[in-house]
C-alpha cells in the first residue's frame, strides 16, 4: 500500500471524510485527496497530525509495519506492559492468553 491508500485506509475505518480529517489536521480536505491520490506529500509535522487525527501510528502510513491496524491506545498500553515486572507480565500474558483460546473456541464453535 502507497502512503495515500494507508491514510484512505484508516481514514475510512474511522468514518471520516476528507474534510473531517482535513478540519482534524488543520488543512482542507482538497489536500487530504491530494495525499490519498499520492499527488503531494506532507510535511513530517502534517504526517504526524494526520496518524493522530487516524489514531493510528506514523509507522503504520509511511512504510509496511508488521502491525499495520494497531492504534495508538494499544500502542500505549504494550508500552506499559513493557515496563512491569517480570513476574506481572507472565500473570497478564497468561490472563490474555486464556481470553485468546476462548475467543477461538467460540469462532470454532459457530
């Protein structure tokens, strides 16, 4: 995906128009269509806006990120888990863990 299709991406994911986000970012919504055409690209500063308007990460519009639809709000929150304790990051990864195999197993059972 092209920088412009990754802000259209997230941009409707989040059920803006372009002159919502334009109006978030502090531009028109004529530039925001020129960013999702690839016609013109934005400043750093700008870019860094338009993920925020997104809540999605500035790693995620401008190169393939391995997690491409993680938002800021779990970037954060992988951040703190990060800075616990060993042993309390075992007990949450484990809490987490069980909440992953029941969400297959009710997808299996559908």
């Amino acid at each position: 995906m092209t920088f412009g299709e990754r802000i259209t991406y997230a941009r409707k994911q989040k059920k803006m128009t372009q002159a919502d986000l334009g109006k978030a970012v502090g531009t028109s919504g004529d530039i925001i269509g020129k960013y999702e055409r690839d016609e013109i690209k934005p400043s750093i500063d700008t870019a860094a806006k338009i993920a925020d308007a997104l809540k999605v990460t500035l790693d995620f519009l401008v190169k393939d990120a391995e997690y491409q639809n993680i938002d800021n709000e779990a970037l954060n929150r992988l951040k703190l888990i990060e800075k616990l304790p060993k042993d309390e990051r075992s007990h949450l990864f484990a809490l987490m863990d069980a909440f992953f195999a029941k969400h297959k197993l009710q997808s299996l059972l559908k």
